[in-house]
C-alpha cells in the first residue's frame, strides 16, 4: 500500500503539470488581459497618469513574454523579473483586480471551500447509500416511487430557487440570518464555541443545496447497479441454499455495487466546486467561487489560473481516495499486482 500511494503521488506530479499548462492556455485563449483591458479603458475615458503604473506592472509580472516563458515562470520553472518567484517558490501570483497577492485573496476562503464542499459530498452519500438500497430491493413499491419522484424534482429545481427557498424557511423558522456562513456578529470576533455552533447552523443550508442534485443522481445510480447484481446467477444460487436476505445482500451484491458509487468521488468534487458557483453568490458564502467568477470576469488571469488549478488539485485527492476505497471494498482489485496464476 505505502509503494502504490508513493507510486500515486509520483503520478500526480506530470498529472499536475499538463492539467497547470493546459489552464493557463485555456485562460489566456480570450484575446487581451486585465492590464491590456484597464489601459483601453484609460485612453477611451482620456485619463493616462496610471497607463505608466500599468505598463510597470505588465514588465514586473511578465505579461510582455512570450506564452511558453509567461507559463514557466508562472509555474516556477523559469526565473522571472525582479525575482517573481512561481508557484514551485510558494509565491502564488497577483490580483490585479484586487491589487494584493493571490495568497491573501483566496487564503481565508480555501478551508471553507473544502470544509462546504467536503460536508456536501458527506451529505450526498449518506443520503443516497440507504435510499439507493431502498429502492432497488423494493423495486415498483411506493416508496421506490416516492423518492424516483423526489430525485427527479431534485434534479430539476435550480440550486439557487432552492437556495433562495431554504433561506427563507430557516429565517423564518429557525431565526437564522439571511446568508454567509455565521451570524453578523461573530464576524471578526475570535473563535468560540458559540461561534463554531453559528458556523455548524448555517452550512446546513448550502450543504443541502450543493449536495441536492449530486444526491439525486447517485441514488439512480446505486440503484441501477445493485438491481443489476441482484438479477445474476450467484445471487439466485445464494438464495436457493436458503441464506439470509440481509446477509446476503451485505455480503455480495451491495458490495459489487459499490464500486462505480465510491468511484465517484473524485469526479463529485469537481462538480460541487463548479455548481456551487451560483450557490455562493446567492447565498453570499466567502468560498473561492464568487472570487473565481469575478476573476474570470475581469481576466485576471493568475488569481483564476490558481483556483482552476486548486480545484484540480482536490479532484486529484479524491481519484486517490476512491482508489484505495476500491481495493479495501473489492477484493478483485489489486494495487499494481499481477494476476496469480
């Protein structure tokens, strides 16, 4: 196991470099940047006392180089002007938009971003794993109708009108402020206990957003796969020796079925970080995904750069994650060994 995640961990650095060169392409595709924009805009209004500071900054970030040298010194490959160290340096870029180094920009809302996000992917599964089973061995019951039914609404009804409706109820009914991530007065206060309950209550509004249609498509997806193990000959095998219905399900058939479930993982991160975009400007959440959607915005390419990259970043550790679930659950898998023969 400690070869196969050293081997994995290799793996992820090449993984990294071609997933951080094909990002920078894709954002410089959009012709011009945020200075060439401010400096347009400067001699359209007639104003060109800043163009200098403007130019200076286009020279002491390098954005006057080539591609192929802008992304190596991005990166840290390549040394840049003045020092510019890269991200293989710690240094992360600057915001232009915000005129302050990418770090101080994001770095308040990375651990909230994980922690809505990792609350979302808890909600999901442990939402859909008993509802999944539900379904597939009561097949055509009510109740199997009943949550086809509630998927489906889940799956259609936008993430910000449910955000909008469930902050409704839980300030009407719960006397919970209307958005952020802790009562206004907590805000700049140090950490208490009181302060980490306001934090606790007011995720459960954004957790059930985001994880609203990842839950409705995994509970579809469990359920196809268990009713496919259930229809095959072992199972009908198992049953005509008269074992348990509920050992029977546990020991084969729901662990078969696993396997497309848990390795889902790594593909829902990317999908809540993208989703919950909408979610967090409706619901005015200090996460990265407003910060993303304005940088993008304004092409201010390092800040957007490193948020696309940070998101991969996560999609990898949930890939890894998955792997090594899979192995535990399914003995058929091997971490890198040969077949015995």
């Amino acid at each position: 196991m400690i070869k196969y995640l050293g081997l994995r961990f290799l793996g992820m650095i090449p993984t990294l470099l071609v997933i951080s060169f094909l990002t920078f392409f894709i954002i410089e595709l959009p012709e011009g940047d945020y200075i060439s924009n401010q400096i347009s805009m400067l001699k359209a209004t007639g104003e060109t006392a800043s163009i200098a500071k403007l130019d200076f900054l286009r020279r002491e970030f390098a954005l006057d180089r080539p591609f192929l040298e802008r992304y190596a010194i991005w990166v840290g490959l390549w040394p840049g002007p003045h020092g510019f160290d890269g991200l293989l340096q710690g240094n992360w870029g600057w915001s232009f938009e915000f005129d302050r180094p990418v770090e101080e920009v994001v770095g308040p809302t990375l651990l909230l971003t994980v922690l809505i996000n990792t609350a979302a992917i808890l909600f999901v599964y442990l939402v859909s794993f008993p509802i999944g089973i539900y379904s597939a061995t009561r097949q055509y019951s009510w109740g199997d109708y009943g949550f086809t039914l509630l998927g489906y609404i889940g799956l259609a009804t936008p993430n910000f009108l449910l955000g909008l409706v469930l902050m409704y109820v839980a300030n009407v009914w719960f006397d919970l402020s209307i958005g952020g991530l802790m009562d206004p007065k907590y805000i700049g206060e140090p950490w208490s206990i009181d302060k980490a309950l306001s934090v606790l209550a007011h995720m459960i509004v954004p957790t059930i957003v985001i994880g609203t249609a990842g839950t409705a498509a995994m509970i579809r997806r469990l359920r196809a796969n268990l009713l496919d193990e259930l229809h095959k000959q072992y199972v009908v095998t198992a049953r005509a020796k008269g074992m348990r219905e509920s050992a029977l399900l546990v020991k084969y058939p729901l662990r078969m079925a696993l396997n497309p479930f848990i390795a889902d993982i790594g593909n829902l991160i990317p999908t809540l970080v993208s989703g919950s975009i909408i979610v967090s400007v409706v619901l005015n959440l200090p996460t990265v995904g407003p910060i993303l959607l304005s940088a993008l915005q304004s092409q201010d390419q390092f800040l957007s750069a490193f948020i696309l990259l940070f998101v991969s970043i996560l999609t990898l550790i949930g890939m890894l994650v998955s792997d090594v679930l899979l192995a535990f659950l399914d003995p058929r898998i091997r971490l890198g060994g040969r077949e015995r023969k």
